[in-house]
C-alpha cells in the first residue's frame, strides 16, 4: 500500500472519529462527557461548554475533511499538525484538572501523537512536490 494511501485512510478514519466524538458532545453530552476523563460534571450552566467542545470538534473535522476532498494534502499535513494541539490541550486539561490519567494519557495522548505522526506522514509524502515549486 502506498504512503498516499495509508496517509488517506488514516486521515479518513480521524475525519469519522472526530466528527462522531464532536456530534456526540453535541447531541447528548450528559452520556459522553464522562469518558472525556474529568472528574466532575460542570455545574450550573456549564453543561453548554461541552456543546462548544462538540462543535469544535465538528469543525477540526470538517476543515480536514475540505483539504482531503480537495487534494491539498501538503496544507492537509500541516493542519493535521496543528489540529494535534487540540487533543494535546484536551490531554493537559484533564491532567490539570485532576482528571483520570488513564484517559489523559490513552486517548487525548494517542489521538494527538497519532495526528502529529500522520501530519507528518503528509509531510514525507508531499516534500518532492514541495520542493518542486520552490524557486531555484
């Protein structure tokens, strides 16, 4: 299988996971906020910033759905890069709010670690027809 292959299932799979985990958040954040990895469910009105952590989410997916369906793939690499700062920040908040490290670590972790490697898998795959266009 070739590494423009692989870079597109992966990137596929993050697209569907994504948009399903932010639909999730958004649809009925009571039943999915707790495997999020924090410790307490927000209080008073607070249960709206689990909506915005969904339609957050549905927008990284969205972003790296156009780049994919368009062929953009080098800008699709770096926004893959970017987008891992995301999960990253998700994995720092539940370790700063006293959260379950299990999760921190085994999904916010994975899931960025894993966005950052196929980023830069992107990057490997698109550098020829990057260097290409530079000027001589």
């Amino acid at each position: 299988m070739s590494l423009k292959k692989i870079n597109t299932v992966l990137t596929t799979a993050f697209i569907l996971f994504i948009l399903w985990f932010g639909t999730d958040f958004i649809l009925s954040p009571e039943t999915v906020a707790p495997g999020f990895g924090l410790p307490s469910w927000p209080s008073g009105d607070g249960g709206g910033f689990l909506i915005v952590k969904g339609i957050r989410d549905v927008v990284l997916a969205l972003v790296l759905a156009v780049l994919l369906v368009t062929g953009h793939r080098r800008a699709l690499g770096w926004v893959l890069l970017v987008e891992s700062l995301a999960a990253y920040g998700d994995m720092t908040t539940v370790l700063a709010h006293h959260g379950s490290v299990a999760t921190a670590l085994g999904v916010h972790a994975l899931t960025a670690t894993l966005m950052a490697a196929t980023g830069l898998l992107m990057m490997i795959e698109t550098r020829k027809a990057a260097a290409a266009l530079r000027p001589a």
